[in-house]
C-alpha cells in the first residue's frame, strides 16, 4: 500500500489536478476529424443538380421509372415534388439514407438534395 507524508499529498494533489487540466484542454481540428469537403451547393439547382441525380440513381427500370417496383415514378419535377412535399423524399434519402436500395449516393449528392429541400424545392 502507498504511505502519504503530509508533504507529498498536496504535491500530489496539484500534480494530479495539472494533469487533468491539461488533458482536457485540447483543439480538435475539424477537417483531420471529419476530413474536407469539397462539396459546393451554393448554387444547387433542380434541372442542373437534382434531376440528373434522380435519373441515375432512382429512376431506372427496376424503382422509380414506369414498370419499376418504386412508390411512385420520378421523371420530372412534379412526380418528384409530391414525394418532397409528403416528407418521404427527405426522410428516406437524408435522414435514413435507404434509398436508393444499397446506398448508391455519397455525402456530397445528399448534401446537395438537402440543400435543394431547405431551399424549398425550386423548379430551376
């Protein structure tokens, strides 16, 4: 067992009040933590961004296009805005991040999908 002189327990308990101190004081820096994003959507807009997205990823033969086994077909912008407009859009692309079946989108085109919702959905 340890034996404490009256001396070395107030330099033991400054050592250790130091210690943790210093250890938890320390910056994190954000992009070696989350890396960098070279994502801009600034400028996303529905005819540029979003429908390309949608044509290449959700509406192919076997979802989202006539014959498909998806809710609902995604060829233009209103077919598309109903799914906005009820949520379902949003919440399975972004939030779950299911659709399309086996992941298939990466960080930036959800990113640009969210950005385009927050936007209101625009026909641009």
């Amino acid at each position: 067992m340890f034996s404490f002189s009256k001396k070395s327990l107030p330099a033991g308990l400054f050592l250790l009040l130091f210690l943790t101190f210093f250890n938890s004081c320390y910056y994190d820096k954000e992009d070696l933590l989350y890396g960098t994003s070279n994502c801009d959507t600034s400028n996303v807009s529905f005819n540029d961004h979003i429908l390309p997205l949608v044509k290449s990823s959700c509406a192919t033969a076997e979802c989202h296009a006539p014959g498909g086994s998806g809710n609902g077909l995604f060829e233009n912008y209103d077919q598309i805005r109903v799914k906005v407009d009820n949520n379902s859009f949003y919440q399975r692309v972004v939030v779950d991040r299911d659709m399309p079946p086996g992941g298939g989108l990466n960080d930036c085109q959800v990113q640009l999908i969210e950005q385009w919702i927050n936007l209101g959905a625009p026909n641009n």
